[in-house]
C-alpha cells in the first residue's frame, strides 16, 4: 500500500545552535536523527548541561525504528547515555563515532545499546526509510549527511558540514554522491545554518596548518595550543608542527586524550608520532614542547582552566609563554572565555585567538557554500535547521533568492507535512529541554531553577520561630540572612527586624495563629516591611516553626538546669 503522509518534526535544533534532535515519520513509524546536547547558560546557574525533551517520542517507542547519527559531537550525540533508556532504538553511525559513542557508554555503565556500524555511501533500511549516509567534510572525522529515499520523496538531511577541498583527515565531501542525489530528485533539503550570516567559504584546514606551522615556529617559550578534542585534524595539525619545529607534542585533558585514542582505533592519526606522556614533558626545556590542551571554551574543569589557575599538576607557565586558541568561540560563551584570557594576559601571558591571527576555521558552511549546496540539489522544499532564529531567517532568505519552490520556516516542535504537498506546519507538539539531576531528568523551567536564580539574585532570609499550641512566643524569633542583607553590620536592623516579627504575631487573631502557612505569611511580609526592601529587591524568606506546648519547654529548662 502506498503510504500516506512523510513528516518531519525537530524536537531541537530549530531556532538554537545545540541539542539536536530530528524525527523523520512515515505512517506513524519514525526514524530519529541526531540526539544531542547543549551547554547550560546563565538561566541554568550550577547546570552544566541540557537536553532536548524527547516526550514526544518516547510516547511512541514503540514505533521509533531507528536512531541515525550524523557525526560525534555533543550537540548531535551527547544526550543518548541520558535519554536512549527510554528510548531503547537500534544506532546507525559510521565507525569513528561507533568507537567515541562506546567510550561514553562504557563511561556512563550503559550496556546493550545495539549498534550497527554502516560505511559511507551504503543501503542501510531503518523502518520504511530507505538510508544511505554521504561523506561530508567537518570539524570531526566522519561527519554524513543522510540521504533518506521514500516512496513520497527524498530528504537531504546536511548534518554539519562544510566545503573543503583539503581537510586533511578524511575525504573531502562526496559532492559527486551529492550531485547524483539531486538528479534523483529531491524533495526537501534540510540544512546547517550555523555560519549562513558569514559571505564567502569557510576557508581550508591545509591553510590553517600552514599558518600555525609559522606561528609556532617562531615561538621560543612554552606554548600551548587548545582546540575542540573532537577536532582530529586540527590535532594532527598541531602534533606534526610540533615535530617540525623541534617540540614534542604532549596532550593534557581526559578527553583529548579518549578521542585521539578512538582516532587511532579506527585508523586515523597512523602515521603521525606518538605523543610524549606529560611527565616526561615537564621534563623538558620549555621550548621543546607544544602542549596541547582541552578547555577551549573556558569549561571549568578542563586542563587549560586548570593551567590558567596555576593548578594544574604537569604544566605551569612562566610570563611571555603563548597560548594559542586554535578555536572559536561558541556564541553566549564570550565571558567564560574572556575571563580566562584575561587571567593568562595579567599574568603576562601570550594569548593568541582567530582575531590575532589565523589560527582557526569553522566546520560549517558560509554562505556560497550553502548556495552551492542548493544548486546541487535543488529541492522542492527548503527547512533550514541548526541556527538561531537570526540564521534561520537568513537562510530562508537565501532559498528565496535561489528560487527554491517552497522555503519553509520550521521551529522546533512543528510537524511539518512534507508530502503529499504543499508542505505545511500541521500541528505543534511539546518540546523543551530537560537537565540531568543525579538520578533523574527535571525540566529546565522547574521551580528548582528558578528558586536558585532568584538565591544568586537576591539571597535568602531564615526566620526560626518556637511557638506554643496557640501561636504565641516562646523565645526570641531566630535571625539569619545569605546574601540577602547585611544584618550584623547594620546598626540596630536587627532588632528593628525582630521587634517587627514579634508585633505581627502578636497582631494576628486567635484563630489565624493556629494555622502555621498564615504565620508564615504575616512573618514574610513584617520582615519585608522592617528591612524596607525596595519592590524589586525579592529574596527568599524562609519561616520555621516548631511549635512546643508550654510545659514541654518548661520540662527541657528544667533539665538544661537553668531555672530552680
Ligand atoms: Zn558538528
Ligand atoms: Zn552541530
């Protein structure tokens, strides 16, 4: 029978860079592409990432035949150790990201995640989709997009890519396999538009090796060189210059050090040298090794932080060293990022970025790239994906101008009928995002979060009141502040306080003294009005009551001994 409807649905990604997760349906039976992650920003204080809300699909498990995976970064694999149990679909990948999506699992104790490792260019059947994944060039090895066949029509589906006609590890994009898929005829293209706001091409991963090559050449002091772990070439970049400048090359940080190793597994990085442990390079005078450290971003925990605070146990730089941020940086993370440079800078170090020097290119398509990519395929429909709401309107624009039938604006958690035709957005199904707590998932707007940005903002007050069966005093209410208001060093504030606490309860009737919730109401508010917070001005006022009858306590004085 001839099926009846092909949708699309993209429960994240659409309208943000991050977090992405993609659903393909045909008849009710889904394939999935891509389930990543984001990095937390400052809404989320203490979090330190976010997942997209699946509940649209785990509500139908039961029909979800597949996982495909584009490439290995976080944004598109990072949250399957978290929502793949609910979920518990077969994987498709390639090799590469077979072997890092074990180390995670092994990393997270998830087993009996079934995995079907697919080479490039193959038939694969997931459900009714028809799958085959095609080479494209990236900032990670084995990036695909994924050319899904349909008895209703074709999809593109880009994943992350980019042009390159040298990217050093692995080929370069099959634009022959792309061609050919667009002479089949395809209906929708679904493509990346991190860098669409960018004129040109991205530029080549050979130019960036020249360029440090000279860069690090010249250098006489330590250097240290930082980049996305998952950046195998920009690594094979930085291992060979070091061994043509006379430094050994030594990687500091956990996960630098699993990604070469699952490079290596695979077969990339054969013929470049073994690194140097960092024991022996600490060893070594300082202008023989090029360090190179994870932490690109700022994160924290990560060796360059660790480095830039003077913590780190193998590694301690001296003034005139360099660090070199073969990087980007990721939008919303300039801060982070801009105190640890500034940290390095004050101590009289050398910080080299992309805006000092050519150190850097991007993993994704600027904008003839993308043009290029609609000419090859030339699709009925254009949905683009993986941007922010400014780079979705941008690339809509661009389908525009190229003619391209039916450009569509999709955002996330719209079902887009894709065939029969005209696309439409139909319905809008929940989305979200979701933050790991120890044991389980909580929605990223749950009161916890909220409770803990107005804490950071505003700080908090306890009041501890012992009070008998009838709502009167039995001692002095209790005082505390976090860093709502500064009550020790405030004359007489905190009498005025307390004074106020007692009044309100004293003022309270007979029958609301009994109730502890209309207590705690009056006590928040006399507090409020004592300390004279301005409106804006909200922390958190917390009431404790223990009620005791009058004779107990006489009966624990009696015992402390303090009164006979
Ligand atoms: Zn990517
Ligand atoms: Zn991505």
């Amino acid at each position: 029978m001839q099926p009846q409807e092909l949708v699309f649905v993209p429960l994240g990604g659409s309208g943000e860079i991050g977090l992405n997760l993609n659903l393909y349906g045909l008849d009710r039976q889904w394939l999935m592409v891509d389930l990543g992650i984001s990095f937390a920003d400052e809404t989320l204080p203490g979090v330190d990432i976010v997942l997209p809300d699946p509940s649209f699909i785990t509500a139908r498990r039961k029909d979800l035949r597949g996982l495909v995976l584009t490439h290995a970064h976080e944004d598109h694999f990072g949250a399957i150790p978290y929502l793949w149990p609910d979920l518990g679909c077969p994987i498709w990948c390639t090799r590469f990201t077979a072997a890092v999506l074990r180390r995670k699992l092994d990393e997270h104790g998830i087993k009996g995640v079934p995995v079907h490792v697919v080479t490039p260019g193959e038939r694969f059947q997931v459900g009714p989709f028809d799958c085959a994944l095609i080479q494209v060039t990236h900032s990670i090895p084995e990036a695909h997009a994924l050319a899904l066949r349909t008895p209703l029509g074709n999809v593109l589906h880009t994943g992350d890519w980019k042009l390159d006609p040298a990217p050093l590890i692995g080929p370069a994009t099959e634009i022959d396999d792309l061609e050919a898929f667009g002479r089949e005829g395809v209906l929708a293209l679904v493509c990346d538009s991190t860098n669409v706001l960018t004129p040109g091409t991205s530029g080549s991963e050979a130019e960036v090796r020249d360029s440090l090559m000279q860069l690090i050449g010249r250098q006489t002091t330590r250097v240290v060189l930082t980049t996305f772990a998952s950046n195998i070439a920009r690594l094979e970049t930085a291992i060979k210059v070091a061994r043509a400048v006379g430094r050994e090359p030594c990687a500091v940080g956990r996960s630098m050090r699993r990604m070469i190793e699952a490079a290596r597994e695979v077969g990339y990085l054969q013929d470049v040298p073994e690194l140097i442990d960092e024991r022996t390079a600490s060893n070594l005078p300082r202008d023989k090794v090029l360090w190179l450290a994870t932490g690109c971003q700022g994160e924290p925990r990560a060796a360059l932080a660790r480095i830039a605070a003077g913590q780190h146990p193998s590694i301690r730089l001296d003034p005139e060293d360099v660090v070199i941020f073969s990087s980007k940086i990721i939008p919303g993370n300039e801060r982070t990022l801009y105190n640890l440079h500034n940290s390095l800078v004050a101590r009289g170090i050398e910080v080299i970025t992309e805006h000092d020097h050519f150190v850097h290119v991007s993993g994704h398509p600027c904008r003839d790239e993308v043009e290029q990519m609609y000419r090859w395929i030339r699709p009925q429909i254009a949905i683009p994906v993986h941007g922010e709401a400014r780079h979705l309107h941008e690339h809509l624009a661009l389908a525009h101008r190229l003619e391209v039938p039916e450009p569509l604006e999709v955002r996330n958690g719209d079902l887009v009928r894709l065939a029969p035709g005209p696309a439409q957005i139909l319905d809008e199904v929940p989305t979200g995002r979701l933050v790991p707590e120890n044991s389980h998932l909580l929605p990223a707007d749950d009161d916890l979060y909220r409770t803990r940005r107005r804490l950071m903002a505003h700080g908090t007050i306890l009041v501890g009141l012992v009070l008998d069966g009838y709502g009167s005093l039995l001692a002095a209410p209790q005082l505390s502040t976090f860093g709502a208001v500064d009550l020790e060093r405030e004359e007489g504030l905190k009498g005025t306080v307390v004074d106020g606490i007692e009044d309100a309860i004293e003022a309270l009737e007979d029958d609301a003294a009994l109730e502890d919730e209309r207590i705690r109401e009056s006590v928040r508010a006399a507090t409020r009005r004592s300390l004279r917070l301005p409106r804006d001005k909200r922390p958190i006022i917390e009431v404790q009551i223990t009620r005791l009858a009058r004779d107990t306590l006489d009966n624990l004085v009696d015992d402390a001994g303090m009164v006979g």
